[in-house]
C-alpha cells in the first residue's frame, strides 16, 4: 500500500526531496506545493499520512505552520526540514506538535529515513539538533540541581536567622530585664521619704547607671536598624582619638571593676573617623574583652600608627573564641557567642557585627585572632588621611616588633578595603 505525502518547500527543495524519496525505492504518492496556506488546503482534501515542510516560508511559518496542520489533519505526522539550526527552534516545532525536525544539510536521504520512524511513533532529529538539545538538557539539569542546592542553603540560612532572631529576642528580654529590675527597686526605695541623703545619693548613682545601660541598648539596636538601611551618615574627619580611646577604657574599666586594662596608648593618634562612632567600636570591643577574661586578668589596648593606618588592638585572656564564632558574629547579627542558658556574661549579639560595619564604613578593615595560651585580640585599622586605602599590617608583638601578616579571619574582611568616606 503506497504512502501518500505531501511536500511544501521552494521548488529547488521540493526537487532534492521528489529525487531522495524516488531514488529511496518506497512506494510513495507525493503532493508538492511551495504555498504554506495551500499546503493547509491540500493536506485537508488530501489527508496525507506525513507532511514534510520548511517552516521559514513566506505566510504560515514555524510554529503556526505546524499548529494550523495538526488542527486540519491531527492524525498526520509533520516533519519539519529546514536550514535552521536553533534547538529553541527544534524545541517550538516539537511543542507545536511536529514529529520530526530535520536539517537540510543533512541531506533529502535524511528525510526518507525520518518518514518510515515517524509513521512507525518515533521522533526524528537531525544529529546537530539532537546533540543540542542534550546540551541544553544536561545543562538545565545542572542549573536544576544547582538551584535546589542554593535554595537548601537559603532555606537552611533563612531557619537560621529566624533561630538567631528568636536568640536575639531572648538576649534582649534578659540584657533589658535587669536594669528594668534595678530601676523600679530602686524608684520604690526613692519614694521612702525615710532613706537617708548619704544612701538615697547612692541609689540615684544606681538608677543612672541603669538607664544608662538601657539608652546603651536602644542605641546599638538604633544603629544597627541604620547600618542594614543604608542610612547612617558618618561624620569623617582627621581628628586625635587617642583621649577618645583613654575615656572608653576608663569607662570600661569602672564598669568592670575586676578586669584591669593595661593601656599602650600614645600621646596622640591622628586617624580619619567619626568621634561617637569610633569610641562606640572601642566600647564594644573592650566591653566584650571585660565580659570574657577571668578577674583579676588584665585586658590588654594597644594603639599605635603604621605605614598601613592607626591599629587598635583589644587582647583578653578569656577562653578564646573559635574562628567560626568569630566569622559568624562579624557576620551576622544576633549572634551572642554564647548559649542563651549561659547568659552571665553574653550581651545582646550584635556589638562585634556593629564593629565590623562601622569599621567598613569608616573604610577600615578589622580582624581577629584566637590566642594559642587563651584569649582573644581583636584588632582594627583606620586610614590617615582621606582616601587612602588600608591594607592588613603586619602583627605587632607585645613589644611592637613586626612577626609577619596578620592572619584575617576567614570570611570576615578582605585583605584591602577601599576608604569611601567624603
């Protein structure tokens, strides 16, 4: 039984195809046209078993050549024999409903091939075609899989955040809890009219230093809010910060009456800052210096100026932190260093992020190091003088001789950062 076809292509086409399907022996019945709209009429007077079509023909084309056949004959198979070698191309003709798609510079003896398969419920590619599209497979396979591993690792941060979130709130009801706590004692015993002038001078001393650690609080929270807004506004100029690093550690240290803190500051320190925020990353520092060393072990601040800019450093003798906690508190807010059953000495987990991002936006760089015999420095490095770049100096040993590269801490800063200040 012959097989009737029906061929739509220019007419030197259509002479490559009659040739290929004669010489091919088959028994064939063949209509040809060169006319996308009439190949519509014919293949529905003539109901063609296969249609062979070049789908960049002048009416009807691509997609809405094939879609336009499938609808007027739907039990016909469509191969699509073109010169053009797009597998987005092959992709549409495949998804209009073609069977086939084929390319002429495989030759007409390619599409006497691709008639008997397709009759038979197979799909014809051109060779070119077929490795293409497996490209593009393998590739969205990997961008597929690749997706799913960044959207585990986002799902697997965002849990994260929401737990160093709930922490945080934790931190907050504890480090607030206590100065709330004295403050109302401390009004309730005010209002005994009885208390002598001696003691009642004493719990008003009190009650200061409670609201002061409480404005403590809503400041970094403040500042914290403005860093991650892109809103605060540094007020950068050459100034002297040793007397402001003096005043920080003597603050600190009638805080932490049982921490001494062993001073190596110069006479004078000319560096590009912004005087209440530079003496805000002091304060951090130190505070968590003071929090985490044993009584009576000193906290050791150094300040000195280098070819590299003004570099503080902060050293406790504490337990010391891993570099991983390290990391994950420049990094990321909320993160204590401490479990929250644990919280004698833990503040609130955002004072080391705030560091960091102040120090960057002072266009410094900051870093820190675990000690082998214990302890913690952490240490930071401010330009001179407007637009310099700052560069990791070398660290300084206790009597201030160079000993090599300072060791960054891992995803914490690069080795050089920009100053941006204006």
């Amino acid at each position: 039984m012959s097989t009737r076809l029906l061929l739509c292509d220019t007419a030197d086409g259509l002479a490559q195809l009659q040739y290929a399907l004669i010489k091919s022996g088959g028994d064939f019945q063949m209509e040809v046209v060169t006319d996308s709209f009439r190949a519509v009429d014919v293949a529905a007077r003539t109901q063609p078993a296969a249609v062979v079509t070049e789908i960049g023909l002048e009416g009807l084309s691509g997609a809405e050549l094939i879609r336009r056949l499938i609808a007027t004959v739907p039990e016909t198979r469509v191969i699509c024999w073109t010169a053009v070698p797009s597998p987005f191309a092959a992709a549409e003709m495949l998804e209009a409903g073609a069977s086939g798609y084929l390319l002429k510079e495989d030759g007409p003896e390619a599409v006497t091939r691709a008639v008997r398969a397709v009759l038979d419920g197979n799909v014809a590619l051109s060779h070119r075609i077929a490795d293409q599209l497996s490209e593009r497979f393998a590739d969205a396979i990997r961008q597929r899989r690749q997706l799913e591993v960044t959207l585990a690792e986002t799902s697997e941060r965002l849990e994260h955040l929401t737990s160093a979130k709930a922490e945080f709130l934790a931190n907050i009801s504890h480090e607030l809890r206590t100065p709330v706590t004295v403050a109302k004692g401390i009004a309730y015993v005010l209002k005994n009219r009885g208390v002598p002038d001696e003691e009642r001078q004493e719990f008003v001393e009190k009650l200061e230093s409670s609201l002061e650690k409480l404005m403590a609080l809503v400041d970094e929270m403040l500042t914290i809010a403005e860093l991650d807004r892109g809103t605060l506004a540094l007020q950068l100029s050459r100034i002297d910060i040793a007397p402001i690093i003096r005043h920080v550690a003597d603050e600190t240290e009638r805080q932490y009456p049982g921490v001494p803190i062993e001073r190596f500051v110069p006479d004078t320190l000319p560096a590009m800052a912004d005087p209440a925020r530079i003496a805000e990353v002091v304060r951090q520092i130190l505070d968590n210096a003071c929090r985490y060393s044993p009584g009576g072990q000193a906290v050791n601040l150094r300040a000195r100026t280098m070819d590299e800019g003004v570099v503080v450093s902060v050293t406790d003798r504490g337990e010391g932190m891993g570099r991983d906690v390290v990391a994950q508190a420049f990094n990321e807010p909320f993160s204590a260093g401490e479990e929250i059953l644990r919280k004698e000495r833990s503040g609130i987990g955002v004072g080391l992020h705030m560091v960091r991002q102040l120090i960057l936006q002072h266009g410094g760089i900051i870093w820190a190091d675990p000690l082998p015999a214990g302890g913690t420095r952490v240490s930071f490095c401010l330009p001179l003088n407007r637009g310099e770049k700052v560069v990791a100096p070398p660290l300084l040993s206790a009597e201030g001789t160079a000993e090599g590269p300072v060791p960054v801490a891992p995803a914490v800063d690069q080795p050089r950062s920009t100053v941006t200040s204006s």
